[in-house]
C-alpha cells in the first residue's frame, strides 16, 4: 500500500476541470466536472499518510480522510465509499458544498509544507457519485420495530442525519416541514450551481422508501403546537433552522427592491425547478436587467451574487465593511464569482439605501478601515468620514445572516428556554432541551452555521434520542407516568 500514497512531491494538486465562466454564468448547473476513476486514485495517492491527520481533526463528523484515500489510491473504491459515508449521512453533499479550504484541505499537512493540498472535497464527491451509479448505497432497512416514535421538526440536513439514523434503529420516525419538499436549505438555499437538486431528492426519497414518514407543508406552531407532537410521539427533535432575517438599520430600507437574501434564493431555487413564482415573474425577486447590490461577506451573499449574474443582472456588487482575508465565506465562492464578473467593493459599508418608497435607487456607501480587534478578537471596521460613495441599484438583497425565530411563541411552547440570542438552549453533551423528551440540533441550537456541523448535530442528537428512548422502555415507572 505505502507505494501507492506519498505522491504529493512528484504529483501536482489537481482540481476537477471547471467549465469556463462564459459558459457557466447563464445557467444553474454545477460549474465542477467529477473526477474520472484514474484521476482520483492519483489525486488520492497524494495523500501523505501523516502521524496526526489534521484534515480528520478539523472535520466537524471528523472523517476517517486518510483512510479512505488510502483505498482510493489502491483503487478499493467501495471500501472507500462505505468508510467516508460511516461518519456521515451526506458524502456527496459535503463534498460539494464544504468549505474545504476552511476545514480539512485548509489543514492538510502538504498543505502547510507548500506542495498544495489533497483534493480531498472532490474526492469525497467523487466516491459518492460512484456509489450511488454502482448501487452501493443500499436501501435504508430498519433492523427491527421498537414500538417508539419520534417527531422531528425540520427536513434540512440535522433533522434528515436524525431521522436515517432513528429510523434504521427501529423507530418510526415523522418529518415535519413547512415546505413542500424535504431538504431544508439544501433544497431552497443553495443554489444549484453549487449542489443540484437531484443529489439532494435522491437521499430523501432514501428516507422515505425506508419508511421515514414526511409531513411536508406543516408548520408547527399552525398545524400543530410543540405539546400536540409530543403527546403524539416518544421524543421530539427541532431542527428548524434559522431563518429570521437580520435588518438593515438606515434610511430607506423599506423600499420596493430592498429584499432578504432567503426570500430571493428561494424564490429563484422554486423557479429552477419549475414552480410558478409570482414575486420573480413580477421582477421583484428577478435580477434580469438590473443593478444588484448585495451587502454581506458570508457564504449566501456568494450565493446571491452569482445567481444574480445567472439571472441576467446588467451589474452585480458586493457590499462588504472588512477586507477579503477576513470575510466569513469561503475564498473559493469568492473566486467563483470573480470570474463570473462580480465587483467586490471590500472595506465598505452602506450609509442609507436612495430612492423613494416605491422603487430604491443606488446605496450610498462608506469606506471602512480596520481598527482594534473588538470583543471577538476580529479588528473592527470604522468608517472613512469623508468616503461617502454611491453606486446604481434597483435591487439590493440583504444577506447579513440570519437568527432564530421566536420559536416559545411560534410553537405555543412557553417553557422552552432559549438563550439571549434565541437559540434552543440544550445540555451540549445530550443536545437535550429544557423539555422532556425535546431534543435540538443544527442551527436552531448552534446558532447560523455550516451543513457540516448540522450533520453532526443531527448524528449526535439521534445517539442521544436512541439512549433517552431506552432507558424510557426499560423503566416501567415512566410508561405507568404516561
């Protein structure tokens, strides 16, 4: 086997082809090609097999990394494949939409010796895809009925981890979600230049052959309060996300043409796959022929201005208040959309939004300098007096993150704690609510973050629920409570 690895000093890193911008920038296919199964073994074999795999220590689910591109080298690729997917529900999503460069290949070690990382993300893609051609992934089979039931709020990636995992222990597991098909931001979020949909339906129709119950267009809190499904079932699990909005605070945001991020993406995420959306036929969530400003630094203001490109907008500026090396998204996406044409306006920050109430106009913008590192350790921004500049916008989408619903109000569950950022206050080791039997996972307890962590979340959470459930069967004081 060592004669396979240890390559990376007489073998280049080497990405999957990526189509050219002008070929890419008018629709929302993928823009990377997959590996064929000779440049995988080769860009696996590049790994260098260190003592302390620091690309397993980074990754959130903590993925057995060199091991199984160990296999890939040596060609054992449904070896591989069944390693990669042992710690994570999801491969080829993660392959796809990971911030590698912020994880694992941003912590390899040929990395740090500058020979360039291991390709890890592809070829985490690349087993996945295969798997799924070659009839490796098998159907999802409960191993037996335990009598016990679990609802679970929420079909984005913590409740889907949640619920294969529940449902192949035996219990009978229920989704409910509040839109009309499962995924979460997987399906809606994410535009599908990044993850196309069809990766995204394929797991769930996996679920839902292997009996994992989908209640889809059911709002809890409207159809149902958080007392009704836990009534109705053994343990529940919220794994809402986040989804409020966070606001601009300036003159004229109220405008016609100033709009949230999560409302747009969605809007354009329906389009593409063939819903009649009235906001985008009207043009109020359609950038064709306009001038878009998005203010943020994150992973979905990346995603927001290429789509805006894609849709045919005549400009396209992002609006963000520090420089490149310290925004929150990932350097790749900003690369992505460079090449697609986005103006990147780095050290800037809006003053106000012009234009009257029925249309908005431009933003007026103020250059920022980094000051002393604030409470975070981050250097904080301060603006430039005497910087003000303006630019053109007839759309200007908000993408500044987002935070919790009010969720002890929506869910007509008073009780539940949260914390003073509203976040689902939980026991960090058992992911247990302050109500019995409610269990949190993803952002809704950690706050906005990656797909990632929302996988483990959901992976820890159903350790977590199997255990309460067991020892609720095997005490007979809390079936008499009941």
């Amino acid at each position: 086997m060592a004669e396979r690895m240890l390559k990376f000093t007489t073998i280049d890193r080497r990405t999957p082809e990526k189509r050219e911008a002008r070929e890419r920038d008018r629709d929302f296919h993928e823009i990377y090609a997959d590996f064929i199964d000779a440049k995988a073994t080769e860009q696996a074999s590049r790994c260098s097999q260190c003592g302390v795999p620091f690309c397993q220590t980074h990754c959130p689910l903590h993925n057995n990394i060199p091991d199984w591109l160990r296999m890939t080298a040596a060609g054992r690729l449904e070896e591989a494949y069944s390693l990669s997917q042992a710690t994570n529900n999801m491969p080829e999503i993660c392959g796809r939409i990971c911030p590698q460069d912020r994880l694992c290949e941003g912590n390899c070690v040929i990395e740090q010796s500058g020979h360039g990382t291991v390709t890890i993300g592809a070829v985490e893609r690349y087993l996945s895809d295969k798997a799924w051609e070659e009839g490796w992934v098998k159907p999802l089979v409960a191993r037996a009925e335990l009598g016990q039931s679990v609802g679970i709020v929420g079909a984005g990636p913590a409740g889907l981890a949640t619920a294969e995992i529940l449902r192949e222990q035996g219990y009978a597991v229920t989704v409910y979600d509040r839109h009309d098909r499962a995924g979460g931001l997987l399906i809606y979020g994410i535009p599908g230049f990044k993850l196309e949909k069809d990766v995204v339906e394929r797991r769930t129709e996996r679920l839902a052959e292997g009996g994992v119950v989908f209640k889809l267009n059911f709002e809890v809190g409207r159809d149902a309060t958080l007392p009704q499904l836990r009534e109705r079932h053994d343990a529940v699990l919220l794994a809402t996300g986040v989804y409020a909005a966070r606001e601009l605070e300036m003159p004229g945001t109220g405008s016609e043409g100033v709009v949230a991020a999560l409302d747009y993406l969605i809007a354009s995420n329906r389009k593409g796959m063939g819903d009649m959306v009235a906001a985008f036929e009207s043009g109020a969530l359609n950038a064709a022929d306009k001038d878009v400003v998005v203010i943020g630094g994150g992973d979905t203001a990346m995603d927001c201005v290429r789509t805006a490109v894609r849709q045919g907008a005549r400009s396209v500026t992002c609006l963000y208040r520090r420089d490149k090396e310290n925004m929150p998204g990932s350097l790749r996406e900003v690369t992505n959309a460079e090449e697609e044409g986005v103006v990147f306006e780095w050290l800037a920050a809006p003053r106000s939004l012009l234009g009257e109430a029925d249309g908005v106009t431009g933003v007026r913008a103020v250059r920022m300098r980094l000051g002393p590192p604030d409470s975070s350790g981050r250097r904080a921004p301060e603006p430039v007096e005497g910087s003000d500049f303006d630019l053109p916008a007839q759309l200007v989408i908000k993408a500044l993150g987002f935070d919790p619903e009010d969720l002890p109000t929506t869910l007509s569950a008073p009780d539940l704690s949260v914390s003073r950022w509203g976040t689902v206050k939980i026991d960090r080791k058992t992911q247990a609510a302050s109500l019995d039997g409610v269990f949190a996972a993803g952002d809704i307890a950690r706050g906005a973050s990656l797909v990632v962590w929302a996988i483990r979340d959901g992976r820890d959470a159903a350790d977590s629920i199997h255990s309460y459930l067991q020892a609720k069967a095997d005490s007979p004081a809390l079936v008499a409570a009941e």
